[in-house]
C-alpha cells in the first residue's frame, strides 16, 4: 500500500453554499469576494476541498441548481474575474475547487431550452424530452407530474424537479458533446472536479414505461406521486456507464482532477456500481442524512456501504450527514441542552469511516437550523412540501460572530439568520479549546496522519450494549479502533483482543487498556494497539 494522498480520496470536502457563506457588497447576498475574505478560515479547518453549490448564471427558481449559462457567473454572486481570483486564492492555501454541474437538467431560460421550444425542427429539438402525449406516470421530486405542457411548442417536456428545469435528452449525442465541452471548459480554466447534481438521473427508459407504484399507506407516498413510485425507469438506466467512463476519460486528460455524484436513492449495491477506475471517483447518496441517532441504524447503514465497496477496492464512498438539502444533522438529532455533545460523536463517526468525508458549512460549529415560519421561505420545494420537509432551515447564513446578522452582510440578508447566532457562531467557538470547531480541526489533523484512516480496511466490532458503536480499521499491522458512545450515559464496550492505547483524545502517559472498555457519556474515541 503505498502513502500516496489524493486530495478527493485521502481529504476532506467541505461545501459552501454561496448564496448563505458571506456577503461582501452588502446586499445581503452571499457572493465570491465574500468567500475569498473567509478562506483563510477554510483552510484553518484542515479540509482539502471546497464543493461550491452553483454559481452560474440562473434564474434562482432552485437556487442556482437552474442553470441559464454553463460559462457564467450569476452576477448576484460576483463576476468571472472574481471566481478566477478565488481560484488562485483556494489553490494558494492548497485548496481544492469542486463546482456543482447541473446537468441533468437546465433552466427553462437556458437558450438551448429557448431554442428547444421554439419548434419541432430547430437544430436542438432533440435536446430536451419531448412528447405529444403524457407517456406515462414519472413524477417530479418537487411534487405533481413531471410532465409539463408548454404552449410554444405544443407538446410535453419532461422535468424531473421543477416545471422551469427542463430535463435535457441524454440520448442527443450534440447535447452531450455539449455538455462534455462545459466539463473542459471549467478544467481548463484549473477547477480541480465537480459534484455532479442527480448524476444518475441522466438516462431514461429509452422506452418510456411507467414505474411501478407499490401499494402503501404511508402519508408521505399517499401526498406524493414522486415519493410513492419505485424508480424503475427514470433513473439508473444501463448508458449511464459509458456516460461515466467518457466523463472519466475527459476528467482523466488533466491531472488530478476527480468527479463526485450525488445519487438518488439509497441501494448501496446498485449505486457503488457507479465508482470505479474508469467511472466516478466518488459518489454520494442521501441516506446517511435520513438515518436516525442511534447505533443499530448506523450499524446497518454503514455496514451495507461497506459490504458493497469492499468487493471492488477501486471504489470510493463520500460519506455526509448534513448539506443544503436535509436538516442539519444537530438538529435532527435533537437539538437540546446535548447538542454540541452528540455534534463531536457524530463527527468522530463521519470522519472515521472508509471514505471521503464531506462536511456542509456551519457543521463544524454545530450550527442547527433556523426556526423559520412558512412565510419565511424561499424554496418552492420547502414550501410545497411545509412542514415535513424543509431545506431553508439548513440554508441560513453562516454564523461567523455574535454582530447583527451574525458578521454576515451589512445588508439584510436574503434568508433570515438563525436565533443561535449571539451563542453559536465562529468568533467564540474559536477562543474555546473544547468547542465543537477546534474538535473539528483536532479530528481532521488526526485523521491526515493516520493512514489507517484514510486508507485502512474496515470492520465492525459486535457489541452487547446497544448505545454503543465499535469498528475498526486496519492497514498492514496497525490497527485502530473507533468507540462511540451515543447517549448521555455511561456504557460498557468490549474491545477485540489485545492491549489498548487511547490515541484520540490524547492521553498524557495513558495506560493500555484489555477486554471491557468503560465509555463516559458521549465519549468518542480512538484506540490503537499499543505493541506497535
Ligand atoms: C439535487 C440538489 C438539490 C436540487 C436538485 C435539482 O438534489 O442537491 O438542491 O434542488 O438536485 O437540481
Ligand atoms: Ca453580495
């Protein structure tokens, strides 16, 4: 094995989300002069790179995931000059810049989608989905059918999120040389690889069939079409493969660069298919910021990942609890007095685990969701979908220091800031040894030094006591093991075989430790064997 590091592999990813990170004019829009003013802090955290929620030229219907330019910057976030500058600046401090490609889809104020619309016979008929008919029951995600009649063209386009985010057709090979040239044309400027939004939505059943919708009682399935179907035959079609390995090939024409896909859906057998040497480096899948705070749900979670990966040593999870799409994680496990307790817990689970882990911005001081009212939101999905499901929460303003609206912008911010922010912010969490932050920063330059982190195999210990995860990981004769107690009471874990060594919190002249291990409430910790 050898010591090598590579940054989407070895690191950690960290993802802001423009729009909310900080505001540099004042109108109280997060853009990218505001960015580069906090890259220091960035770089302060020890993460590797930076996932940028989207930046190019949009409408904002979704936030920037409706794309009207591939080549722009949206001027609410600054000007290309600016994004350029960030570059040099990120790459100065070592880190790296992951944009997010949108490209299952663009905005309905795309020319390509202008153009579309505009006839049956124009040169990018073709690009999109187009039928005379409803050819069968495919839902959007944000609710409704995803059929969408338009008025110019006379016929149906398909969309699998919003009306105005048109799908385009994967099976157009002009739209996917187009498409292939918006991938070299940001690598050419130096971006260093992309989060690929929805990545294996691309194709659709090339016979349109209707996916099966099993009978179920559950509120969420009865309230929404998307939700109740099983997605049989509008995602992960088998041309998605070579879809990748030519994206792979283009990727792998300049140096160091990497591909991370968010995926739909939760099967780790069915997605893990999708990272290998000649497809995506990484992928994500949403099911880790689904699974509830107990160790039995992560056990199971973790351990089918694993299962799933370890049979092709060329793929490579992104693990995530939190980002711009689910409640912050400290607030879906209970956002109470034990909050910044459980935060470390859950840190130590995500940042030793076998894989590339990515954290969302304002996690690494526990920042939970804003309490916001229904007429405070701005997502239409959130607000279809109020209260049960909500992203606007998650999408507040960084919480940098206890000033009005929390050091963010002078102006008035485009989503209010959270209540937290006079307690929960950067400022004090950084005079603090034991704050969440500074645990952050310990983890990360514990985990940069220890190859069996970052590269070891994995293992799960079988415990007795249900409030406690163990695993381990092992690479040559070096052999870690990870104790998490999860609740706010003191358990017993047993260690494998073999004399202990606490090496996470360090412990000044420790003793080794055999056989049952006594966990103080929310202890979460590293052992290593200690003859080595
Ligand atoms: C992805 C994004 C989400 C967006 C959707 C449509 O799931 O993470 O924010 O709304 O795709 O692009
Ligand atoms: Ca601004």
């Amino acid at each position: 094995m050898t010591e090598s590091y590579l940054w989407w592999r070895d690191g950690v990813i960290y993802q802001i989300y423009p729009r909310s990170f900080m505001d540099s004019n004042g109108d109280g829009i997060g853009d990218l002069r505001g960015i580069i003013s906090k890259l220091d802090y960035v770089a302060s955290l020890g993460v590797d790179a930076i996932w940028l929620s989207p930046i190019n030229v949009s409408p904002m219907r979704d936030f920037g995931y409706d794309v009207a330019d591939y080549e722009n910057i949206d001027p609410s976030f600054g000007t290309m000059q600016d994004f350029e500058l960030m570059l040099s600046e990120a790459h100065q401090r070592g880190l790296k810049i992951m944009l997010d490609l949108v490209i299952n889809h663009t905005s309905d104020q795309h020319a390509w989608f202008k153009e579309s619309r505009s006839s049956r016979d124009n040169p990018k008929a073709d690009w999109y989905i187009w039928k005379d008919q409803i050819p069968n029951n495919w839902a959007g995600a944000f609710g409704g059918s995803g059929w969408q009649w338009d008025e110019k063209r006379k016929q149906f386009y398909f969309h699998a999120f919003l009306k105005e985010q048109p799908d385009l057709n994967w099976r157009n090979a002009d739209a996917r040389r187009a498409l292939m040239d918006v991938m070299r044309y940001w690598f050419s400027k130096g971006v260093d690889g992309f989060r690929l939004d929805v990545v294996n939505a691309y194709y659709k059943d090339a016979q349109f069939r209707s996916n099966p919708r099993p009978f179920s009682l559950n509120p969420f399935k009865l309230g929404s079409p998307f939700l109740a179907q099983t997605h049989l035959y509008d995602r992960d079609q088998p041309e998605l493969h070579d879809a990748y390995r030519e994206m792979r090939s283009i990727t792998d024409s300049y140096p160091e660069r990497a591909m991370l896909g968010e995926m739909l859906g939760d099967d780790p057998t069915r997605l893990t298919r999708y990272t290998d040497h000649d497809q995506l480096h990484l992928i994500y899948s949403p099911a880790p910021t689904e699974t509830a705070w107990r160790p039995d749900h992560f056990h199971k979670l973790i351990s089918a990942w694993d299962a799933a990966t370890a049979s092709n040593p060329e793929a490579r999870v992104c693990y995530l609890l939190s980002n711009h799409d689910r409640p912050r994680h400290v607030s879906r496990y209970g956002n109470d007095s034990l909050a910044m307790q459980r935060a470390k817990v859950a840190a130590m689970l995500l940042f030793t685990l076998r894989g590339t882990p990515s954290i969302y911005m304002g996690e690494e001081i526990a920042m939970p969701d804003a309490k916001l009212s229904r007429s405070e939101l701005q997502d239409p999905a959130s607000k279809t979908y109020y209260p049960f499901y909500n992203r606007d929460g998650a999408r507040t303003p960084m919480q940098w220091a206890p000033l009005p609206h929390a050091g963010f912008t002078n102006g008035k911010p485009w989503l209010r800031v959270g209540e937290t922010y006079q307690t929960i912010n950067v400022a004090n969490q950084n005079e603090y040894p034991d704050s969440v932050l500074n645990f952050y920063r310990a983890l990360m330059r514990f985990r940069k030094g220890s190859l069996a982190l970052r590269r070891g195999a994995f293992s799960m210990i079988e415990q007795k006591s249900r409030d406690v995860l163990m695993y381990q990981r092992k690479i040559g004769d070096r052999r870690l093991v990870i104790a998490l107690n999860f609740f706010a009471r003191e358990a017993v874990a047993q260690l494998p075989k073999g004399k202990w060594k606490r090496v996470f919190p360090t412990r000044i002249g420790g003793d080794t430790v055999e056989g049952a291990l006594r966990l103080t409430p929310f202890e979460a910790s590293i052992y290593e064997e200690s003859d080595h």
